[in-house]
C-alpha cells in the first residue's frame, strides 16, 4: 500500500485488495504501535503472520481500529470493553440484515 491509498484510507474508502503493514495501520488510525499491539492482544483485530514484524492487517482490522479508538477517546472505555462493544455492534448488524432479508425493516 503506497502512501495514495493510505489518503484514501484517510478520507473513508477502504481498500480491500491491499493489507496494512503494523507502521500503515499505526499512521492510517494515528496511534503508537503499542496500542494497536494491545487490540491484537485483546482479540479485538487479527493480524495475519505470527511475527509482529511481518503482521498485515486487512481492511476490517482498520475499521475495527478505528472505531476502538473512537470509543475510548470519546467515551473512555478499556479495552475489555471496546472489544464487548464491537462485538455486540457486529451482532446488532447481523440481525438487522437478517430482519431486513426477512423483509421486516
């Protein structure tokens, strides 16, 4: 991923074709790598590659980061919780798209 497509990370468009490296993660959400570290730990985003130098994250893992991070500048929730959060969003989306195939929304 050249530093274009990290622009257009910037601005919304996520670029699924192409991963992340751990430093394009860290600039594309502006954050020390010690966080996004602390995400991987957490389980809240999933690397692939098992050593830390040759990590790539996809396009979700970036959104996933983002949101986390908004919701622990905004409202300071850890990390356990922002993992609880997402993972309840995520299933909130679910049974929209569910209700919305069944043709109730």
């Amino acid at each position: 991923m050249n530093s274009r497509d990290l622009l257009l990370v910037h601005i919304g468009t996520v670029i699924e074709e192409d991963s992340l490296t751990l430093g394009q993660l860290c600039r594309a959400c502006d954050v020390h790598a010690d966080w996004i570290i602390s995400l991987v730990e957490e389980g809240i985003i999933e690397p692939q590659g098992e050593d830390i130098r040759l990590w790539r994250f996809s396009g979700a893992s970036l959104v996933r980061a983002r949101i986390a991070l908004r919701i622990q500048r905004d409202l300071g929730v850890n990390l356990a919780g922002i993992a609880l959060v997402l993972d309840l969003i995520e299933e909130l989306e679910g049974l929209r798209a569910h209700m919305k195939t069944l043709g109730h929304v």
